[in-house]
C-alpha cells in the first residue's frame, strides 16, 4: 500500500474520518487533523492526527485488542483515550497474533434463504457460463500466430452473424508451453491452468491448437483431462496438418462447427451459487485498503451468503497476515494448507535471489500502518470476514462455494489467469492508479478507490468507491457491487468488455528454468 | 537430435553418404547400408552400417583424431578401415578433448575484398535497418491491449498509404514487466531486452508505452538508454495520459508524427558488414545436424568473410560441446566467457530443480551419435568454421563483426528476442519439423532440413536443405542461403512475413520469481 495522498478535490464533502467495519474499535483518518477537530460519531481528534492514521473510537484499555477491518491487528499497550492516535507508541502485536489459532476465528455469515439468481449458460458440467465464447487454446507459444490467424479469417466472414449467440472467438495465447521440463510444479501448473481454460464454463467451444513438437503436448491435455466431447472439444496440431495455410482452412472449418453447437445454448436463470468471484487488486493506492477492498468485502460477504464462491489470491500481499486468515480457517487442515503455501512462497524466492518482505516499511509506518497484519490487511479486506473454506493451487479446480484462496503471484494478469484457470467466472479488480485491461472469456469489473481516477479514468472504471470518502457507506457500495455483478453475470458488458480488453492478459504462472 | 527417419519419398536418388566438412574423416550414411553398398568418392560400406551412423572416409590409425563438421569430436581406439563403421567400438574422447584449450583452434577465414551490398536503412546510430517500421514497444504486460489498440486505429484510418516508406506498425507486447524483482538478473535481462528493440535499426519510430505503475518504469528506460531523440522516441504512460480512451487518441497522433519522420527513411547501399545475423533451430530432426544446419554453417562462414556478423545462441543445446568453441575463441577471456556462462547455466538448472544433460542419451547413440561433443555439434553446426570472436549476454548489444555467441535457452522464441535485442537484422531458422513463426520487425527465413517437410509445408519454408540428400552440395546450399539472406536484408518478404507473422512471437527470457 501507498501514502494516502491529501485529497485535492474542493468540491469533496467533510468526511474526515472512516470506520472499516462495525466492530472495529478505530477511525481512519482520511485526511491530516488539527487536534481538536470534529470526526464522526460526536468524537474529535485528541491530537495532530495525519491522513492514513488510526483514531481510537473509544476509551481502550491496556492489553485490549485493536480492531481493524473487523480482525485483531494486535493489542494496546498503553491506555488510550477516544480521539487519540493508535500507532507504534501504544500498539503492539499480542502473543496471540503470533500463532495461527487454526480455525478459532470461523465465525459463519447468514444465508440467505432465497438467494439471488443471474441469466448464465448452464454446461453439462453443472458449471453455469457468464459468457458463450468459442476459444482457441494454445499449447505453445509456436502456435498463437495461427490460431490469432484462424480468429482473423472467421472475423473477415463474419461468421458469428450466423450464431447470434456466440459472444466471439477468443484465441488463448501465451509465452511458454516449451523450453521447459515436462515434468514437475512448473509443467504442472501451466497444465492445469490450460486444462482449467478447456473446461470453462464461458467456452461453449474448444479448439486446441499445438504446434506439434513442444513439451506441452496437446494429445495429454486431451488424455488426461478428458476433452474428448467433439461435439465442444476439438484439437489439432500445425505439425500433422501440414503448415499454416492448411491450418487455417481446417480450422476455419472446425470453428463453424462448433459454432453451430455453441449456438445452441441460451440464457437461462441459474442462482447465485453459481458464480465464482475472483478477486484482484492492482496499481494499488493508499485509498485501496480503505475504500475499493474494504467495499468488495461486503460484496464477497454477499456473494457467500448466497451460495457462491469468492476467490482471494495474491500470496505475496497477504504475507504476515497469514494468522488472520488461519484463524478464519474452517478447520486446522484448511489452514495448515495456507501455511504450507507461504513455506513454499519462502523457498521460491529465496531459490530466485529474493525475499518475502514481512514488516511494514518505514514508508508504511509514516503512512499510519502500524504491524505487518494491518498492513496486508489492505488487501485481504477484499475477503471480507467469511471463513476461508478452503485453499487452492494456482490454477486447481474450485468446486466449493464459500471464500476460498487460490495461490498465486501478486502480479495482476498472471494472478486472474489463475482464478479463470480455477472457475472463476466473474472478475472484480480494485485499483487507486488505474488498471487497464480484460480476461476473456471471463468479464472483469473496475473498481476506483478514489475520486480523481474515476473522473480521470471513467471509460475505464466501472465503480466509483471514491463516494465512501464523500459518506457512501461501505455496506451500501458493497451492494452496489454485487448488483452489478449479478447484471454482468447476465450479459451486461464491463468496461474492459466494451473496448476490447483481453487478447493478450492470458499470462500462465511461469515457474522454473526457460532451457 | 532426433534419430533419423528412414526417407521415404521414392523419387529421391540414391545419395547414400554425405561428408558434412572438407576436413572430415568420416562421412554420415543418409540411409541404412547393407555391407559392400558402394559410397561416394569410390569407397563402399565395410559392415552394415545404419542410417546416421559414422563411416571411415579412409583408414584411421589409432589415437587420429576422429573429424566431422570440420572439428575433432574424439581419438580413434583401434584401428579403423575405408569404409568401416566408427562409433562408441572405435571412437572415444581423446585427453585434449577434456580441455578448454582457450583459443588453440581459431583459424581466420580469408576475408572476401569486395564485399557483397544490400538496400537497408542507414540510422543516425551506424547501423542499417533491413526494415522500417514503427514499433509501440510496451513496458509491462498492462500496457499491451492499449498498444495493440493504438496499432488497430492505425490500420483503421489507413495511416500508412500516406508513408509508403513505412513497412507497418509493430506492437511489441509481452507478459512480464511486473510482479517481479526491481533489481537483479531477472530485471536487468528484461531491460536490456526492452532497450535492446528501443535502439533497434528496423524501427524508424517507437512509441514507448507504459501502465505507470509498473516495476519497469518508462522513464528508467528513457533515461538510462537515452532514448530520447524526439524525432524517433516518444513516450508515455496509460495512467497519466488519462485512460484507455486518451491514450489511445494521443498515442495515434504521436504515430502519425512519427511516421511522417520515418517515411524520411530510404534504402540505401550498404555493405554485407552490416547484417547481423541471428542462428537459431527449432523443431529439429535427425536431418537438420546434417543437412540444414552445416548449410547455414556455410552462409555464416560467409557472411563472416564479408565482414559481417552472424550469433549463435541456445546455450543448453551446445552442453558439452563448449570445449570445441573455447579452441575456436579468438583468445582467452573470449573463451572463459563462454565457460563462465555454462557455469551459471548449471547453476540456474539446478536451483531449479533440474539439470543440464551431458550425455548422449541411449537413443542418440542409436541414431549414431558417439560422444556429447558430436551431439551438440548438431546445433553447433550452424556457427560454421569462423573463430569465435566474441561472448555476449542476452540482449546484449553485440557491436562487432564475425562469428559470436550469445546466451539464450534454446526454446526459439524466446532465443531469437534476445537475438534482435542484440542487434540481429536477419534470422535464420532451421527445422526438421515445421516451425511457423515470424519476429517483427525483424525478417526470418525457414530452413527446412528435408524433402518430406518442404513438400508438406511449403508456404511456410523459405529453403530446401532437402535437396541436400539428393546430391547438391552443402556449398551450393550455402551459398544459396547467404544470397538469399541478401535479398531479404533488400526487401524480399520471407514466407513468415508474407503470412503476416509477428504479433505474438516477442518472449523475453523471465528469469526469477514472479511476484
Ligand atoms: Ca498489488
Ligand atoms: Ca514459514
Ligand atoms: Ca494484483
Ligand atoms: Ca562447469
Ligand atoms: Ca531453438
């Protein structure tokens, strides 16, 4: 997380000041205070308080926890009055905060008892598609010319005026598949992310396209994970078929067909258990974890009481904060299984000459980010407070409703490639400086945390959380985020939708040696 | 290597042996041999002998050196007749092989003193460009929709009728760029690749494009590679310009600029001294060691003698041979490079849980390759005679003529980034297979190893090595080649150009974890 930058917009209301969540027991400074100054709830600043601060919002006894995004972020050491400043100086990290506490904070949400339903495209899988595309998936990068060239010759036919109810024809292109071992977490995890693509739920057809020499061969995709339904399923080599040309022509020709069949499919309600949330955050500001993440929680709270599935990732930014997700654990084998993830973060970078950072920086610290726990809370807060129902590999196939982490990479088109790769069929993506871009076959939503990047940025965003700092409520924006992904689920295009975002964001997680 | 298929076209003559080099003692049989079948230059075939597998070209005493491709790959054992079979029975490492021998095997080529021209474009830099394109290079994979945007408005307004010395607009987009180290080999390596195509003599213009937020930062770019001659580097991010919308309005209006500017650009004489010419094999077979491969080693020890410079790379295809190009190192710091590259190459593999393989595997062996030298001779090949004048990282800029290696994985795309990162005007890529690729900006020319492959895939092949195996010489073909490579450095579209390949085919080397 960054500095908060000073809010330069006049015609901002007052609202100086924010509580993240009911049962938190301080404030967010929203902008620099004069001691004296008049927050919310009857309080005032007891002293100079600077934008990003914490303000305590009641008397708070010494060794009393400090509550932050409704979690435990450590305990007091002193006293402290209400209205005064919660940092260094009387915060610490209890004992308590040091173990992982498996499974003892699993606090469950309400059901809802009639959940909510979208228009989706019902598979044979019992999986629920938001889009109908027809995909080309790529084993190697030695194929992705070509199947961009067979894309290329249907749009010159415009062939899908013809299927209506095909949404268009996405080649999966990438920039590995060889130069690789063909065994081993490296081969593996590019496996499953292209086998998760195969069997998405917003493919209602598949043409995998090889070269016919690579590493990842295109006969084991279809073994193994059995894509053998040639009425969705077809696959070729380059190699077999005898060059381009006559790639393209047969190709070409495939892709009518399963258009044809693809065609078939119509909208249909389906319930909101069906959906499969993916969370991201990128260009991330010092707004993030105040306003974009924090309202997404309630989203994902949301989407949880109805039934579905949201998908927390990004190992590298919650790291130190792990204990808070332990704790939300359903059970201790859950959350052993996130412990074993960071173990194998550890080993990865320190393998690869690098590190995991896990305190906060003396930037973070002037930025009012007192311990490790609140600071990867700003990313975690996109979570919300459901329990963690479980723990996935990158790419792994996701087939339990609840919140659940996906591990993978902080790194934004490699980290949604994953979700997609696991079900994800729903992308929200917060940003503070402004991310561009999209995750066909998958619709992805843009959040702004701030005022200035959604009126800078507004072809781009498709939620404006600045409101939370002019006295929108989380709550009600954390509503407003989960009707519209009920309405995108349905068919109503995103903004990264609408202009075309998508033809080169699929970036499998690349793991081991290029040879 | 592959092992070698039997031929089975029925109209290809009876050439049954082929000596890859003047210099060979031994000569390779094209096809299996039944004792007594008469060879070339009046010997016949002492023993059954297999196809692929090695023949006494005249009697060999014990501790001769065995020579093939023109290098010493071992010491004879035993006595050896005209006509014999030699392998792992007779043929053995010899001490002298064991060693680096820095630079005891250089021996210059005789320089040609009227060298061969070709039209290129001649930069204010020194170099000549064998294109002139406008590349919209990107920073980090969040700027590459936006870049292909820009390169589509382009197409739609028709902007290059208006410049007819322009040759097209190249969006260079990648999948890294972020979520990785700010520092180290992983960054340096990706910034040397990105300044590497920033200084490129095929681009007459570049538009530098960015996200902002993103770990390899634009204005590192600008500044530490002085990219900033206003007339051919411009530059921006998506962030601060304002949004997809904004940025893809300004970044056409800068193109159209600088189009206007390059368009300036005509062809010109220029002397063959200025290609650089990238080597690279991809989807090889048990033909290319022997037929396409020591073909481009004559157009390389060409291109040499006309002052030119031609790179061979694909440093874990040459395990094991390194010892034959330290002999050939023009002195020894030139040939510790090399080894201190292969170190690190074991490194690398090893802490990432693989391992460089320095053997001949059992089903080499069977196809008749007796030691690792051999082996990688193979790929080898394709550097000719020439002594090895210089070691180069990826990327690197490689400023000087003659025969050079530069370090890459073998896997071709991402080979043949860093090859034009260095400076690499030309491309020549040789196949067993079928390869189908291109490298924009940069022409490539396909090599095709055998008959079988040039009649299957023809509109993807630019040269039949093939012809090779029915009679004509590795000379002739050679000289083919180099001819060619100067018709295509003029202008002449390579088959990979004419289909419009390119787009997808920019992999830099990712070195490290991803973040
Ligand atoms: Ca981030
Ligand atoms: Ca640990
Ligand atoms: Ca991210
Ligand atoms: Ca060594
Ligand atoms: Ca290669």
């Amino acid at each position: 997380m960054n500095d908060i930058a000073p809010i330069t917009d006049p015609s901002t209301p007052p609202t100086v000041a924010l509580r993240l969540h009911p049962t938190d027991n301080v404030l967010v400074a929203l902008r620099s205070l004069t001691a004296g100054a008049p927050l919310t709830e009857g309080l005032s600043a007891a002293e100079a308080i600077n934008s990003g601060h914490k303000i305590a919002a009641r008397p708070i006894a010494p060794g009393e926890p400090i509550v932050k995004y409704g979690q435990v972020i450590g305990a007091a050491t002193a006293e402290i009055a209400p209205g005064a400043l919660v940092h260094v100086h009387n915060l610490g990290m209890s004992d308590h905060q040091q173990d992982y506490g498996f499974a003892t904070a699993a606090t469950s949400l309400a059901p809802i008892l009639d959940p909510a339903t979208f228009m989706g495209y019902h598979r044979s899988s019992g999986r629920v598609g938001t889009r109908n595309y027809l995909g080309i998936l790529t084993s190697v990068n030695c194929s992705g010319s070509v199947a961009r060239f067979i894309a290329e010759a249907m749009a010159r036919e415009s062939l899908l005026e013809e299927f209506p109810n095909v949404d268009g024809i996405v080649p999966i292109v990438h920039g590995t598949g060889c130069g690789m071992s063909g065994r081993g977490e490296g081969f593996e995890t590019l496996f499953r992310t292209l086998a998760g693509y195969g069997h998405h739920a917003n493919f209602g057809g598949i043409l995998l396209l090889g070269l016919g020499c690579e590493v990842m061969q295109i006969a084991d995709l279809v073994d193994r994970e059995a894509l053998k339904d040639t009425a969705r399923f077809r696959y070729m080599t380059i190699q077999q078929t005898g060059g381009t040309r006559a790639t393209v022509e047969r190709g070409s020709a495939i892709l009518r067909e399963l258009a044809a069949e693809a065609n078939k499919a119509t909208r249909a309600p389906a319930p909101a258990s069906k959906l499969v949330l993916g969370m991201q955050c990128g260009g991330s500001d010092g707004y993030s974890g105040i306003t974009a993440n924090p309202a997404l929680g309630v989203a994902s709270d949301l989407l949880v009481r109805h039934g579905g599935t949201s998908i927390l990732s990004e190992t590298p930014e919650i790291y130190g904060a792990e204990h808070l997700l332990t704790r939300r654990a359903v059970d201790a084998p859950t959350g052993r299984k996130l412990i074993d993830l960071i173990d194998w973060w550890e080993n990865y970078t320190a393998r690869n000459d690098g590190e995991m950072d896990n305190n906060p920086s003396p930037g973070n610290k002037r930025g009012g980010l007192t311990t490790i726990l609140e600071k990867s809370l700003g990313a975690v807060a996109k979570g919300g407070t459901a329990p963690l129902s479980g723990v996935y590999r990158y790419g792994e196939p996701i087939d339990q409703p609840g919140f659940v982490f996906m591990d993978s990479p902080g790194y934004d088109p490699c980290s949604v490639t994953g979700q997609v790769a696991s079900g994800a069929n729903l992308i929200a993506f917060t940003t503070g400086r402004g991310s561009v871009s999209g995750y066909q076959p998958v619709p992805s939503i843009k959040i702004a945390s701030n005022l200035d990047l959604w009126q800078r940025m507004q072809p781009d965003m498709d939620v404006n959380c600045g409101e939370i700092l002019e006295g929108t409520s989380l709550e009600a924006k954390g509503e407003e985020i989960f009707d519209l992904l009920l309405r995108v689920a349905s068919g109503e295009k995103t903004k990264s939708e609408a202009q075309g975002f998508g033809a080169v964001e699929f970036v499998p997680w690349q793991i081991g040696a290029v040879m």
